[in-house]
C-alpha cells in the first residue's frame, strides 16, 4: 500500500524521500555545476567590465567632438551587429533581457515522444548560453544600458539544461534542481551575496512560495560560487555603504514608508510605462532598423546630458554601478538635486532604448540604480525645505531595496540584499520600506511566468492535486 502510494507522488513530493545516496549525488553535481557557471559568469562580467571601462576612459579623453565619434562609433557598431545576428532564428532568444525565456524554459521543460514515458529535455542549451553570453557582451560592451543578472540567469539556465543533457537526467525535479541552483550561482557571482542569491532564485522561478527542497541546494551553489570569487579575485563587495546607527526616528521610518508609497511604486510604474511606450515607438519602425537607430538615439541622448549638463557617459550607460557608489559616498557631482533628476530621466531612457531596440541586458541593477537615485533624491528635496534633516545614502539604499520589489518583485530578496551588502544597520527602515512596497504592488509583477506561478500559488485547491 505504502509502495503504490508513492508512485502516485509527484517528482517534488518523492524528493521528500529521497535517499541519502542521492542527495549526496546531487550535492556534488550542483558543485560541479556550480564551478561552470561561476567560470562562465564571470568571464562574462571580466569581459564587459574591461571593455566599457576602456570605451568610457576613451570618450572621455578624446576632445569634444572625438569623443563624440567615439562614442557614436561604438554604439552604433554594438547596433550593427545585434541587428545583423537576430536577422538569424537561433539569435532570437537571445535578444532582451532574457528573463522570461529562461522562466518559460524552466517551467516548460520536458516532452513526450508517443508512447515513450521517458521523458526528454525540449528546450535550447548549451547553445543558447553561449548566444546569450556573446550578444550580451555586444551590448553593454558597446556601451548599451542594463544590467548583467537577468542575462546570466538564461546563461546559467541554459547551461544547467546542457549539463542533464550531458548526465542523461530523465527527473524533472532533478533538472529543476540543476537549473535553479545554476541561476543562484551566478547571482551569487555578480552580487557577492549568496543568501540573496538563492532566494532570488527561488522567488523569481515560484512566485510567492518556497520551495525548501531546491533552496537547499541553491544555498549551496550560492556559497561555492561565492567562496571562488573571493578566493580567487579577492572580496570586492557590490556597493560600500556608509555608517549609520541601528536606532531610527519616527521622522526616518515615516520618510522610509513614503520612499516605498510615493517614490518607488511611480518610478517603477513609470519605468514600466517607459517601456511600453518605447516599444510601440520602436515597432513603428522597420525592424531592420530597430538596433542602428535605438543604438543612435542612446548616443544623442548622452552626448545631450554630457554636453548640456555635464553628466559623464558612464552616468546612464553600462551598468550604472559607480553611479551608486557616487551617491552611497556622497559625490559632490551627484548631490544637487536637479543632477540626480536628470540621471534618473536619462537612465530610463537609454535602458529602454536598449532593450526596446534588441539588446540583451537585465532590469536588476537599472531597477536597484533607479531606486537609489530617487531616493537620494526625495532625501535631497526634503532637506532643502530646511525643515528636515535626512541622510540621502540612507534613502538611497531604502530606494534600492523597495524599488528590486515594484520592479522584479521578490521582497524577501530585497531584504536580504540590503542586510548582506549593507549591513543589519539598514535593515529596519528598508524592511518597513520593502513590506509596504509588496502590499501596493502585489498584483504587479514584470515576467509573465512570474504572474502564472503567483495566480497558481494563490490557488489553494491545486496545492493537494501533487498527492491524490
């Protein structure tokens, strides 16, 4: 009896059976997995690190004009070949950010052949990798906007996927496993933070639940991948915050609540609408041209902040790390209110442009830039009443914390983020800022997955169809 009622179960829930045998097995194949990705993701970073710091070491300085060329030269050529490589079928997929494609592979992931109950693995790999990681490189090495961890995400998904090819897994849970203990490695890579990684992970490919099981593991892909890179490139943490006192006033837990209320739900909802209008624009277009052209508007709307206002390049291109590193040490450039308007709007506008126009780069980094920027800007604003003394590093990291959640919506990741890069000093107002973030955004979420596995959470007679 006991033997026919687990049949019955479901991949997941057998896993709660599993043998020890097996578990160690899959202990030392995420491992395994692990230092792959880890190697992958950070050739990848190396790569586009190097290449933007000598593209915006270049422009400038160049005089006026040739840094201009430069600029314009590099943008356009990054265009050209984006636009020439997803002319291919096989190059499709590697266009945007590729969040959605590896949710869509993750959850889609295995077909039957007839009769055959074997099942096998249906969905692109090794391949897929590869062409992500080179067309991302294409894109933010020429000086695109975005961010590298959604595009490491489809990387390492698609490399867990070749990696059961290879080991002939037949298990879905097995594969699931590889696949989502992949993706906490190369968050973990890019953040250093391996906790945040793994619940990353999780939130993204299940909504609002947790999978134990498969956190488990990808814990444990997060602390390898985070032990290689401060083993063998030393600690360099993602942002270096600044001191503050563990003990908040009334006046900074309110502040907090109308950063998350006031500031980070329209910023999102606005970045969100940005992209929509962007994309309606961009289709007017013929397609051939959708790369040259948004890759040409980039480059004139930098060269307007840089030549107008003063806005170095690197402000609203590439990753926008060393902006927030500006703003956490309070960089004297990017105090003035009206700077940090003006980064905000350009930020926007050259992220929408190059994912609009066929670029591979993420919403993580640009969603936790934009938060930080305006709320060090709500910070900037209020002091200028004179009524109000508050600390815009502070409200930059609450703005980074509670903008992850309207964006991408994962707030235990948020969480986790700002007590792990940090520090626990920061984590009473970020927790309140990110908890009401949440509850205004909770029918909001990016990825269309995202939204299928929140509705199917919410559906409390499915939860017990997995054991009749």
């Amino acid at each position: 009896m006991a033997q026919t009622h687990f049949k019955k179960l479901d991949d997941e829930s057998r896993a709660m059976h599993d043998s020890w045998d097996n578990i160690a097995r899959l202990v030392v194949l995420v491992a395994l997995l692990t230092v792959v990705v880890w190697a992958a993701v950070s050739a990848l970073r190396f790569a586009v690190h190097h290449t933007t710091e000598l593209l915006f070491e270049a422009v400038e300085h160049e005089a006026r004009w040739g840094g201009a060329l430069v600029l314009l030269g590099a943008l356009l050529l990054g265009g050209i070949v984006r636009g020439v490589l997803v002319r291919r079928k096989a190059w499709v997929d590697a266009a945007g950010d590729g969040m959605d494609v590896a949710l869509a592979n993750y959850h889609i992931t295995y077909e039957h052949d007839g009769d055959d109950p074997q099942p096998r693995y249906s969905k692109p790999a090794f391949g897929l990798a590869w062409r992500k990681a080179l067309f991302t490189f294409v894109t933010l090495g020429a000086g695109g906007s975005g961010g590298l961890e959604a595009p490491s995400v489809l990387i390492s998904e698609s490399l867990a996927a070749g990696f059961s090819r290879v080991l002939r897994v037949a298990s879905e849970y097995e594969l699931r496993t590889y696949q989502i203990a992949a993706i906490s490695a190369a968050v973990a890579t890019l953040l250093g933070a391996p906790f945040t990684a793994a619940l990353f992970a999780t939130e993204v490919a299940y909504g609002d639940r947790i999978i134990y099981r498969k956190f488990a593991y990808a814990l444990w892909a997060g602390v390898i991948a985070y032990t290689l890179n401060n083993r063998l490139h030393g600690f360099q943490p993602l942002f270096v915050g600044p001191d503050h006192s563990p003990v908040y006033s009334l006046l900074e837990y309110g502040a907090a609540a109308v950063v998350a209320v006031a500031v980070s739900v329209p910023v999102a909802l606005g970045f969100g609408r940005a992209m929509v209008e962007m994309k309606g624009l961009v289709h007017r277009m013929h397609p051939r041209g959708h790369a040259i052209v948004t890759s040409l508007a980039v480059g004139i709307v930098t060269l307007a902040l840089w030549w107008g206002f003063g806005l170095r390049p690197d402000t609203v291109l590439g990753m926008g790390e060393e902006t927030i590193h500006g703003i956490l040490r309070d960089d004297p450039e990017l105090r003035p209110w009206h700077v940090l308007a003006l980064v905000l709007g350009g930020k926007v506008l050259t992220t929408a442009l190059t994912l609009q126009g066929g670029g591979s780069a993420g919403l993580l980094v640009p969603s936790m830039y934009l938060g930080g920027v305006s709320g060090a800007l709500v910070a900037q604003l209020a002091n200028l009443t004179g009524l109000v003394e508050l600390d815009p590093a502070l409200f930059a990291i609450v703005g980074i914390g509670s903008s992850l959640v309207a964006v991408v919506g994962v707030p235990l990741s948020a969480i986790a983020l700002v007590l792990e890069v940090f520090g626990k000093s920061f984590g009473p107002p970020a927790i309140l800022a990110i908890g009401v973030t949440y509850l205004v955004t909770l029918r909001l979420k990016l990825y269309a997955n995202q939204r299928l596995m929140s509705a199917a959470a919410s559906a409390p007679e499915d939860a017990d169809e997995a054991v009749p």
